[in-house]
C-alpha cells in the first residue's frame, strides 16, 4: 500500500516536470517570433471605408409648381413614404405628402377670392350708379338749352341788354353741356377700367385656386420609372424619411439608382490627400459580403476639403467607381477601399512590428544578436522597406528576445542618413500641409462627413523588457529623427 502512494507521488512530480518544460517551450516560441526578410513588388497603399451609392440615379421629387412661390408654402411634411428598398415600377405610388399646409392656403385663397367677388360686385354697382346719376345729369342739362334757346327767342323784342343776358345764358347752358358730356366719357372709361381690374384680380385669384388644387392632386407623388427606392440623404447624413420635411427649394422625396453602375464615396485625411490620383487602381471589399471582393478606380478627388464635425480633422472626398456590376450590390452598404498609390518593384521589406526603435533610431533584433539599425523606406498598413542595414533572407525577430540590453548595436554609420532623411521627409510633410492649408483657405466646404480611416500608417508601439526599446511607425521616427538632428 505504501509503494502505491510512492508511485502515485512520482507520477504526480514527473507530470508537475513535464507540464512546466512544455510551458516554457511555448513561451519561449511565443517570445521568439522571427521574420525573414522579403525581397519583391511593395505596394504602397491607403485603405479607407467608402459608402456604395449609385453613379446614376433619378431623384423623386415633389409638385415642382412649388417653386415657383405663388402659393408660399414652407416646409411640407412626408406622410407616408414606401419602405426603403422596394422595387417599384413606373406610375406607382411612392409618398404622399401632407396636405396640411396646402389645404390652410386653400382656404386662405378662398377668403382672397370671395373678398374679390364682393369687391367686383361693389365696383360694378358703384359704376352703375355713378353712370345713372350722371345720364340724369346730362338730360337735365339738354332741358337747361332748350329752355335758353326758348328764352333767347322770346326775347328778339326786347331791348339789347336783355337779349344779351339771354345769350349768355344760353352759352353757359351749352358749355355745362358740353363739360358734362366729357365727364361722362371720362367717367365710363374709369368705371371700365376699374371693371377690368377687378374682373383681372379676380380671375388671377381663381386661376391660383385652379392651380393650387391641380397641385394638391399631385402631392401623391408617383414613380417616374422602374426601379429601387433608396431614401434620400439630407446634407446632415440623416436619411429623408416618413415624417420628415421638404422645402420648395428642396423637393427630392427619394430616388431610384441606376445599380448597374456603382460608385464608392469615401473621404481621405489631408496626409494622405496629396498621394491619392484620379486613375489609381482599387481594390475593394463589401462589409455586407466579406467574400466578395471587387476592382474599382479613383474617378475624383475633391479639391476643396471638409472639416469633420465636432473634430479638427480634414478630409477630402474621393470617388471611386466599381468595374464589376454585382445585383447584390446596394446603395449605402459599406465598403472597404484600398487605394493602391505605387507598386515599387524589387523591394526588401520587412513586417511593421519587427521594428524597434530608440531615441528615434529603427533597428531589429537579428538572429545573429545584435540591435541593427535599418534605413527605411516607404510603409503599407503591414511593411516597410528597408533600404539599408540588412539583406534578403536576414532573420530578424518580431518580439523582444531576452536581455535585449545586453546586445550589441550594429550599423552606427547608417544614423546620420536616417537623420538626414528623416528631415528630408518633415520638410516635404510641411510643403504639403502650407499646400493643403492654402487649398482650404480658397474654398472650404463645412459639413458633418463620414470619416474615412486612413490606410499606410503603422502599428502603435510597445515597450520592451528593459523600457528602452520601442516598436513605432517609420513615420513617426522620421519625424523624431528631424528632432534629434535639429537639437
């Protein structure tokens, strides 16, 4: 029984041995990842995240008579709108509109109107009257040179004086005539003219109501074509939907793209601005359908920039269109877009976290012991070019090995180079950002955008085991560099 325990104690500490070897085996391997490096083609790219949309598209729109401001409508609300993605034919109903609004100056045009009949009603009586009373006038008038005439034929007997006085009645009695038949002329004329104008305001109103209520009728908005309904996107970001509005100088309710020809819209930040060129090739991804994958090419880049919201970033747009025509392919689905900026041939290049670096210097950790420095090149959101310090088929590692404070530094004649170039490169960066900022200051678009994620920029570093040895981006030990050589 107690050879038993005694073999059951040793089985124990022999698996306890065992278990431990293993372990450190593992962390061994898992500390002492190494990387060859690679000679060939190097790319050098930038990714960022588009939104697909269609290249071409039909905007539904509301009653364009809106316009033209004779019914001074504000904004008109969307009832009801079709589910977002609905494939609908020509003639179909798509939204109809709130008729609110329209049905208030209706009502508005209705009181208009019916004040203008009243008002041609009165003119038309005042006009009658007014005519009536002077008709009455010039009759009375007429009998005023008989009477005249008469006297002044009764009077031939009389002396001198008194037939004077009775030629002169007679002429003020014609001359009153004579004024009276003028103004009733006159008289008729404006009474004409007032009729006119009051017939013309009043047709005017009637015509607007005509109007207006064939305007009503179209706030069923139909389809103009075949085709998918896509919600329109306000200059916000958010989508138009049920219960949103539309402006008269705004009428677009939804739109219909054309998907056989794709586009990817996606912003770039101004480092990467100056690298990106209509005509460069893409390759792209959709997030919907990760096994997809697509070619496109760089269409357009905005010249003006736009400054993200709530941030100080600055982007630019880019167009890309899609080659391939895909029926899975929608409208603002989400894809990944790498812009490929060059193909460098014939490149040695190395991953990006086999490079450390201290007090601005990158070196590796090369199989042979020694912290080499490397001159380098170039990066993509994986590698960078070394141009100097190391060979093809060199073996470097990945992580920190142990005691790295203890190996040696190789390739000091190769730092004043780094330090020069590293200048060289916060010089240009510099040109490039005065361009950018220029650019802005000409004509700068201010909105909420998307942010696109730009692509070629490294890994963040972490320390090693002794605290001395950072892994960094090329990038960022160039501009370090340009410190120290400027200290």
């Amino acid at each position: 029984m107690k050879k038993k325990y005694i073999w059951w104690i040793a089985a124990a500490i022999v698996l306890i041995i065992v278990i431990i070897v293993f372990s450190k085996r593992s962390q061994k391997t898992e500390l002492e990842l190494m990387a060859e490096v690679q000679e060939g083609d190097f790319e050098i790219l930038v990714t960022v995240t588009g939104e697909l949309q269609a290249m071409n598209s039909v905007r539904i729109e509301g009653p364009t008579r809106l316009r033209s401001g004779a019914f001074r409508l504000g904004d008109i609300k969307i009832q009801s709108l079709i589910a977002e993605g609905t494939v609908i034919d020509s003639g179909e109903i798509v939204a109809v509109l709130d008729r609110s609004a329209a049905n208030n100056a209706i009502q508005d045009m209705e009181d208009v109107i019916e004040r203008e009949q009243s008002e041609w009603i009165n003119a038309q009586l005042d006009t009658t009257m007014t005519l009536q009373g002077l008709r009455d006038e010039l009759v009375n008038k007429r009998y005023a040179v008989e009477e005249a005439e008469i006297k002044l034929e009764q009077s031939k007997f009389e002396p001198p004086a008194t037939i004077r006085q009775a030629q002169i009645d007679l002429d003020k009695a014609k001359r009153s005539l004579e004024q009276a038949l003028v103004t009733y002329d006159l008289k008729v004329k404006q009474s004409q003219a007032n009729m006119t104008e009051a017939d013309i305001s009043l047709s005017r109103q009637l015509r607007r109501r005509t109007e207006m209520y064939s305007v009503l009728e179209e706030f069923t908005i139909k389809a103009p074509i075949k085709g998918m309904v896509i919600y329109y996107k306000e200059p916000s970001g958010q989508k138009r939907k049920p219960g949103s509005s539309i402006t008269p100088f705004d009428l677009t309710v939804a739109t219909l793209p054309d998907l056989s020809v794709m586009i990817s819209k996606t912003y770039v930040n101004e480092i990467d601005f100056s690298k990106v060129k209509p005509g460069q090739k893409v390759r792209l991804g959709v997030d919907a359908f990760p096994e997809k994958k697509y070619t496109g090419e760089v269409l357009q880049v905005a010249n003006t920039g736009e400054q993200l919201a709530n941030t100080d970033a600055k982007v630019f747009e880019v167009t890309i269109r899609v080659n391939e025509y895909d029926p899975i392919l929608r409208p603002l689905m989400t894809t990944s877009n790498t812009i490929v900026i060059n193909l460098l041939p014939n490149q040695k290049y190395l991953p990006l976290e086999a490079i450390y670096s201290q007090d601005s210097i990158p070196f590796v950790y090369t199989k042979q012991g020694v912290k080499q420095v490397v001159v380098l090149g170039d990066n993509n959101e994986n590698g960078v070019i070394v141009e100097q310090g190391l060979d093809k088929g060199d073996i470097v590692y990945i992580s920190v090995p142990e005691n790295p404070e203890t190996w040696p530094l190789a390739g000091q004649e190769l730092i004043p180079i780094i330090k020069e170039k590293a200048l060289q490169k916060k010089r240009e960066r510099e040109e490039q950002e005065r361009q950018a900022r220029q650019t802005n200051v000409n004509g700068r678009s201010q909105g909420g955008r998307g942010q696109g994620s730009p692509g070629g920029q490294g890994g963040q570093g972490r320390r090693g085991q002794n605290g001395q040895a950072t892994q960094s981006n090329p990038s960022t030990q160039e501009a370090a560099g340009a410190q120290e050589t400027q200290r």
